[in-house]
C-alpha cells in the first residue's frame, strides 16, 4: 500500500487574472472561423429554449414591435395633433424595428459570457464565438420585423391612396406622398449591414463590460430609452434643433438610422457625410469591441 503524497508537495493549479493582451491574431480568427457552426448551435438552442422558432414564437416577435409603433404613433403623431401620413408611420415602424435590434443585441451580447459559464470552464474555444452567438439570435428574431415592414410598403404602395394631413389649429392640410418602391430602396441593404456591423462590436463590448460590472443588464434598459428619445425614431432628423444636431455628432445612431430611413422610407439618397459617418461608427464599434473583449478574455473564467 503507498503511502498518501503529503498535501505540501501535490500540484495545485492556482488561477489568477491573466495580464490584459491579445492572443497571436491570424491563429484567433482562424480558429474562430473554424468554430463559426458552434456558434450557429447555440445560437439556435438559444432560440429553441425562447420558443422563437415556433409559429406563435414568431407572430409575437411581429406583433410585439408592431404594437409598440402603434402606440408611439399614437402619442407622438395622432395625439398632439401632428401631420401624421404613410410616410411618418413607415419612418417610425423601422426606426423602431431597427433600434430594437440593435437594443436586442446589446443585452442578449451582455449575457453571453455570463451565461455560458459552464462553457466558459469546461470548454477551450474562442469566448467571442459567445457575444457572435448572440448577435446571429437577435438578427433572426429581427427578420420577422423585416416581413411585416415588406407589408406594409405593399399596402401603402398598391392600396394606399393619396392621404391629406391637416394642422389641428389652422385647418390647412397637405397633400401626403403614399409610399412608392424605388430602385433607391436597395441602398437600405448597405445601411443595414452597417447597422449589423456597428451592432457586433456592441455586442462584444457589452459581453466585456457585463463581466467587470454585473449591474449593466439592470442599466441597460434606461439607458437604450434616453438612447431612443435622442435618436432620430420618433420624428425625422430634420426636426431637430439646431443646437441639439451639433451634438448628434456623439449619437452613432443618428447617421446610421438616417440613411436607414431615407433609403428605405424616404427613397432618398443620403448625403455623404452620413454614409462616411455611419461606416466610421460601424467599424469603429467592431474594431474597439472585438480587441476589447479578445484582450480580456483570458481572464474571464476566473472572473465568472
């Protein structure tokens, strides 16, 4: 019989916060590509858990932000008496559509890493496969937005006759352009893969942020409603305040939800300044996002 090894001498594996730095990056992403379909599984086990892949699943990812337009319709446009019409309500079904994907991603990527704990200790992969995994959730549960809008720009299209919009203390009405398909409305693809992009480095920078501080799940939500208020989804850039557009340039959704609407609802093409402005903001977020969490992340396992 041997004799039991003395505790002083048996091997202990102490963990300690890795130093912050980036791994070697070409093998990073290399086994990150490698790995893509494991994020592809989790992200639908994520959405089979939510019931989302199921027709009633489906119906309310529609209705539930269709029903939230209607009652922001109602108070920003019907109720005070504005000059409502097609193209405002369409302005406002994917600025909200739009946001709330973005919103989707941000607390679904803080989350993540949280969540996958398990996996994060008993699991060697690349940890950005996580806010990724994600990113992939709330696009597919945006999609079904996607149809509903397509209806909407039918309707108004094919059924919808010219409308007046009259000034509730003047009586004066104008007429009101119904909603047309334009060749410009393609540009709308552009602006929402910007969106997508600016929405990953979210995501990750999210999924960083939740390990260090774990109240931002509870932040979150106010701060994605001032982020609304200030953005221009319930009333058009135009409308602002001269003082208020100088410090939209601190607002990242204000070019990226304005070329979003002005090809997609306007069938205007957006000025320059927008499109460089919302491609900065994309990448920008990608850039600092992904290097953010890829430098941290050798010491998440300890901090879960």
């Amino acid at each position: 019989m041997t004799n039991p090894v003395p505790t002083e001498t048996r091997p202990v594996q102490v963990f300690l916060p890795h130093r912050a730095g980036l791994p070697r990056l070409v093998p990073y992403f290399s086994n990150l590509w490698k790995r893509r379909h494991f994020a592809v599984e989790l992200s639908r086990a994520s959405m089979r858990s939510a019931h989302t892949n199921t027709f009633f699943g489906q119906f309310w990812l529609v209705i539930g932000p269709a029903l939230n337009a209607g009652v922001y319709f109602l108070l920003v446009s019907v109720i005070r008496g504005g000059n409502a019409g097609p193209d405002f309500f369409m302005h406002l079904l994917a600025g909200l559509f739009a946001f709330n994907f973005i919103q989707a991603v941000m607390s679904n990527g803080a989350t993540s890493v949280t969540k996958g704990g398990n996996l994060v200790l008993n699991t060697a992969f690349p940890l950005l496969l996580l806010p990724f995994s994600a990113l992939r959730t709330a696009f597919f549960r945006f999609v079904p937005s996607l149809i509903i809008l397509l209806g909407f720009f039918i309707y108004f299209d094919y059924f919808g006759a010219q409308s007046q919009a009259c000034d509730a203390f003047t009586g004066v009405c104008e007429e009101l352009n119904t909603i047309h398909f334009t060749p410009i409305m393609f540009m709308a693809i552009p602006a929402l893969l910007l969106i997508f992009i600016f929405a990953a480095g979210l995501s990750a920078l999210m999924a960083s942020v939740q390990i260090y501080f774990r109240d931002t799940t509870q932040l979150l939500p106010y701060a994605t409603r001032i982020w609304l208020y200030l953005s221009p989804v319930l009333y058009y850039a135009d409308q602002m305040k001269p003082w208020m557009l100088k410090l939209e340039i601190l607002n990242p959704l204000y070019p990226l939800l304005g070329i979003w609407s002005e090809t997609l609802v306007e069938g205007t093409i957006p000025p320059l300044t927008w499109w460089l402005g919302s491609a900065a903001w994309a990448f920008g977020s990608l850039f600092i996002g992904v290097f953010f969490f890829m430098s941290r992340e050798r010491e998440f396992a300890v901090r879960i």
